[in-house]
C-alpha cells in the first residue's frame, strides 16, 4: 500500500486517522506542523501527504507551496485537510498546490478513494 505522510497538529485527529489508514495496510508517518512535516517529506519521501490546513506556525497552505517549490517533493501529491467548508476553499488548496481537498470531520471512503486514485499507477500507455 502507500506511505503517508500526515501532517496535523490535533492528536485525536492524528490517532484517527493513523488507526483508519493503517487497518488499509498504509504505512503512516506523523508529524504535528509544517515545519516538521516538510523536513519528513524530503527525509521519507512518501507516496502522498495529508495535510492539516489549519497548523500553528506555517499554515498549510504556506507548507503546500513549499512542497511544490521543491524539485525533491514537487511530484508528491497533497490532499489537503480542513474544517473549513466554505466555498471557494476547494480551489483554495488547489492554487496552493495541493492534489485534492477533504473536509472535516473525514468522510474515509471518500478519502481511500483520493488517496488510491493519486498513488495508483496509470494504466494508461
């Protein structure tokens, strides 16, 4: 399966979804803010990265174009994790360079099916 990075601040959400992914078979690596999380990106180079928006310090979207920026870590897609649910949020996260969104609280299924459709290889020629 696919190695994760999850990148959030709040320790129940941590757990929850460290639990979720890892009965998926995922190898999960947490960290708890962007500066944390974009040094474990270059440091594991993960299949995928779920990111917090919301993060003390630098925000999540300040970490996503960090990301994007580098050469080593520009490839990695993000799905970006927010309680905000406002419209124009979506589009937001993707002009920060973030692959997908997903609001809070996770609808998980909907998640799976992000997170295999940004790590699963093309079948296409």
């Amino acid at each position: 399966m696919a190695k994760i990075l999850v990148i959030e601040d709040t320790e129940n959400n941590r757990i929850i979804i460290e639990r979720r992914l890892r009965k998926k078979d995922h190898e999960v690596h947490l960290r708890e803010d962007a500066e944390q999380g974009i040094t474990a990106a270059g440091e594991i180079a993960p299949d995928i990265i779920l990111m917090d928006v919301g993060l003390p310090g630098m925000d999540g979207w300040t970490a996503a174009r960090l990301l994007k920026d580098n050469p080593a870590t520009a490839g990695t897609p993000i799905i970006a994790l927010t309680a905000h649910a406002m419209e124009g949020d979506r589009e937001k996260a993707l002009a920060a360079g973030c692959d997908d969104y997903e609001t809070k609280p996770i609808d998980f299924p909907a998640l799976y099916a992000k997170i295999d459709a940004l790590t699963k290889p093309s079948l296409s020629p």
